[in-house]
C-alpha cells in the first residue's frame, strides 16, 4: 500500500494530465496547477507568472492571494530583463523579488520557494509556492513542485501552440474572405471545405450552406462554354493524370435559381506520394467582361452599318455624277449633292458621337459653362424640326419667365436635338411632338413627347445603355444607339437626371431635370 499522500500525489498528477489534454482554457489549467501544488506542498498561496513574448513577465494564475494584493505583484515583475537567458537573469531576480515582498507583506511569518516552468527547452514561466510555517523546502518539495512546474510548463507551451494556430487560422479566414474573388476548396471527394464571402455574394448559398456538400451539388451550370466540366475532367483521370490547372466558364445556377456569368479555375494540391490532398477554386464574376464583348459585337455590328450605308451613297452619287457619257441637268446635280451633303453630315454627326463616347469612357467630356436659356434653344430647334419635318406638329410649351440655369449650351442643344430627332424618327405616322418646360424649386424639368408607338416597358430599364436599340427600332430605323447614351452623360455631368416617363400611354415622353443653382 502506498501511504496516503503517495496516493494523493499520484491522483494529483494524474488529474493534471487529464486536464491538460482536455482543456483548451490556459487560465483554468494553471490555476488547477497553482492550487494542487499549494495543497500537496502544504502552502498557503502560489502564483503562477509568465514570460510575455515581447519580454517581461505577467501573473497568469494565482489561488490564496489577495487580488487587491496581486496588483502590487504585476509591476514588480513586468520591468525583469532576462537578456536573452531566462533562467541565468530574470529568474533569479522573480524569487529574489517574491521572497522579499512575502517576508515583508507577512512580517517574516511566510516564506516561498519558485521554480521553472520550461517546455522543449525554453522557460516560458515560473511557478510559486508560498508556505506559513518556518523552514525550507526539502528536496522532495522541490521535485515534486518540479514535476507540477514541468506540467504547467507543457500547457502553457500546448496553449501557445494553439493559440497561433488559431491566429494563423483566423489569418487565413480573413485573408480568404477580402478576396473580390471567389474562393472555394475541395477535399479529396470534391466536397466543400472552404467558401467565401465573394461566393456566398455570387452564388447566393452561405459558407453554412456549403460546408460538406458535393460540389456537384452547389456549382450548377445553366449552360457552359465547351470543354469539360470539373466531374468530367475527374472521369478522365484529372487530377492525377495532368496536374495542370482546370478552367471552367458559363452561367451558374444561383441558390435561388437565378443565373450568374462565372469562370471557375480548379488548382490540385498533390502530396509527395502523389496523393490528391485538395482542390483550390478561383470563381471569378465575369458578367461585365461578357457584357463588355457583347458591347464591343454590338458597336462592330452597329457601327459598320451605319458607316457602310452613308459611304454608299456617297460613292454612289459621286460615281453617277463623273459619268462621261450622261449630260446630268442643273436639278439632277443639286439633288444629288444635297443627298452626299446629308450623308457626309450623318457621317460626321456619327464621328462625333463615337469621339464623345470615348471621351465618357475615358472621363474626358469637359462642360463649357454659360448661362443657357432652356425655353429658347427649344424654340429654335423647334423651327429648325419643322422645316425638315411636313407631317409633323411641334409644340413648344414653357411657362413665362423660364429661368435660366447654368450649363454648357451646345451639349444640352445636342440633348434637345436628339430627343426630338428620336420623337419624329419614332413616330413615322406624323402627329404632334411637345416640349414642355416645367419649373420646382430646385430644379427645372423638360419633357420631350410625341404619338408613336411608345417604348416598351422591357426597353425602359436599358434605353439609356451603351450601344442599346430595341429589336424594334433596329427593324424599323437607323440608329447607332449612342444618342440617348450621351443624352444621359451630358445631363448627369450637370448634376441632372434623365428618365422615360412611363405614366404615359399614348407615345413615349422622355423628361429630364436641371439644378437651378
């Protein structure tokens, strides 16, 4: 039979053990420890002090000890160098220290005794006991708060460890989510390990939504640009076969079932064996790529036709007038020079356009500023429309005393002028286009109106884009659709607003608004 106290001793060190592969919280396992030592070693109090990183040491435990006391203890112990050498330098100085504020808090009636706490090495702190009654510490005390020392040494070492794990791990997590791209990873078995905030935006699923589920689960693709798909690729031996990266791109299937332009790039992670460990997604939002190429289709098709058709007719009516052998009358000529003045004015009304529309794309439209009367440039367009238009009516509709606003004249002439040339283009049947003027407070408001056929309410949201005509109006007139793109540069660089005014039924009414000030 061991005697009682081997008994207690050994159940001690034991539960220590326990505790230290069991608990995470480093507070809880060294007061544990503070407080069995004290017990075993017949002490009245114990502390535990810590070697900070930086340098000096801080109390990270204590059992018996008053707190308003303990405060006094953290500056005695926080300025201790150890130069480098804990052991030969700061220790020394600690129990120095504690042996002196003990015997003077107690009045000599208390005495201590610190040892080590070293882990893989290094000291990483100290522990020490104070006892109430005279004498030292035998040999026994001294091995047995050692191997209590060795215990808290190896759960502050443990903590440390996992403390930066966690740092690292919470690093990584940071790192992964400010990514504007997607990230994602796969284990072995393509199931989600990883998901970020880019696509939880994208994608509409959260990480929760995810985690453990199989890729081919979440990453749905409505249709897909030709080559494989990442199951496909597997099916073929990829990863293990080509280590190269896999490039996917198409719409994707949102959670709730909407649709997202994507380019996914799959990265193997191969151990040395040559054993799949993971795969390493980038999913990036290429919507306005795709958009920017339909753009740049739309402007080849748009743009081509448009010059092509002007350029005919010119060469046309060139051609037919160098004839040699026709002896063309006076009228003949003067028509047919009227028609390449009106084709060359198109081609440069065009150029112009496109020279603007760079300069927009390039934030170079620069506003000459003035005082602009609104209610008279719509008079002299007005006058100007009806001499190139007999079936139509134009209303000029203005309360008295209009104010005048501040703006470049010329750039809203050309809004004026492409509002009402879009009015008459669109209303082929004739009928009354209006310009109405309107006065508020802060604003002055112009509407442009005719009686065609309106704008269909599909159009509204995208009148305004770049390059964009209805199939409609693609069918029925020429057009470049840069003229209300423009329009809606020029007002917004007068910090105004343009808009369809869909109230309307009978037409279309495009208004726009201007500060007064």
């Amino acid at each position: 039979m061991l005697p009682d106290f081997r008994v207690r001793q050994r159940d001690y060190m034991l539960e220590i053990s326990r505790v230290i592969t069991e608990e995470l919280d480093l507070n809880r396992v060294l007061t544990r420890i503070v407080r069995v030592s004290s017990e075993l070693l017949a002490g009245h109090a114990g502390l535990i002090a810590l070697r900070e990183e930086g340098g000096g040491w801080r109390i990270a435990s204590s059992y018996g000890i008053n707190p308003a006391f303990l405060k006094n203890l953290d500056p005695l112990l926080a300025d201790i160098p150890d130069h480098g050498d804990p052991a030969r330098f700061a220790l020394p100085e600690i129990n120095r220290r504690l042996q002196r504020i003990t015997k003077a808090a107690s009045v000599g009636l208390l005495t201590g005794v610190g040892l080590p706490m070293i882990a893989r090495g290094e000291v990483v702190g100290v522990i020490f006991i104070f006892r109430s009654y005279r004498g030292r510490y035998s040999a026994e005390d001294r091995r047995l708060l050692q191997a209590f020392a060795s215990q808290a040494a190896i759960a502050t070492y443990n903590a440390r460890l996992y403390t930066e794990v966690a740092k690292q791990k919470q690093h990584m997590d940071a790192i992964l989510d400010s990514s504007a791209d997607g990230i994602f990873i796969l284990d072995p078995s393509f199931r989600f390990t990883r998901f970020n905030l880019a696509c939880s935006r994208m994608t509409g699923y959260s990480s929760e939504d995810v985690l453990n589920r199989e890729h081919a689960e979440i990453i749905r693709w409505l249709q897909r640009e030709p080559g494989l798909s990442l199951e496909q690729a597997e099916t073929g031996g990829w990863p293990l076969t080509s280590q190269t990266t896999l490039y996917v791109e198409g719409d994707l299937i949102t959670k709730y079932e909407g649709a997202i332009s994507v380019g996914i790039r799959y990265a193997p992670t191969i151990s040395s064996e040559g054993h799949l460990l993971s795969i390493v997604a980038n999913m990036r939002d290429i919507t306005k790529f795709r958009e920017a190429e339909e753009m740049k289709n739309a402007f080849i098709s748009i743009i081509s036709h448009e010059l092509r058709t002007p350029v005919a007719l010119i060469k046309g009516y060139v051609g037919t007038l160098r004839r040699e052998d026709a002896n063309w009358d006076p009228n003949t000529v003067r028509d047919s020079l009227a028609v390449i003045e009106e084709e060359a004015d198109r081609l440069a009304t065009l150029i112009d356009d496109l020279l603007d529309a760079s300069r927009l794309a390039a934030g170079a439209l620069a506003l000459n500023l003035s005082e602009v009367t609104l209610d008279y440039l719509a008079q002299r367009l007005a006058q100007r429309f009806e001499t190139q238009s007999t079936n139509h009516t134009i209303e000029v509709d203005f309360p008295p005393d209009f104010p005048s606003i501040i703006g470049d004249e010329q750039r809203l002439m050309q809004v004026l002028s492409n509002l009402l040339s879009n009015a008459v283009k669109f209303s082929p049947d004739g009928g009354q286009v209006s310009i109405h003027g309107q006065v508020r407070p802060e604003e002055v408001i112009v509407c442009v109106s005719d009686e065609g056929p309106g704008i269909a309410l599909e159009d509204v949201p995208r009148i305004f884009d770049l390059f964009y005509r209805s199939n409609e109006a693609a069918r029925k007139t020429k057009g470049s659709g840069l003229g209300l793109f423009l329009a809606k540069a020029v007002i917004e660089a007068h910090n105004g607003r343009i808009w369809v005014d869909d109230r309307v039924t009978d037409g279309a009414r495009i208004c726009f608004s201007l500060p007064r000030s």
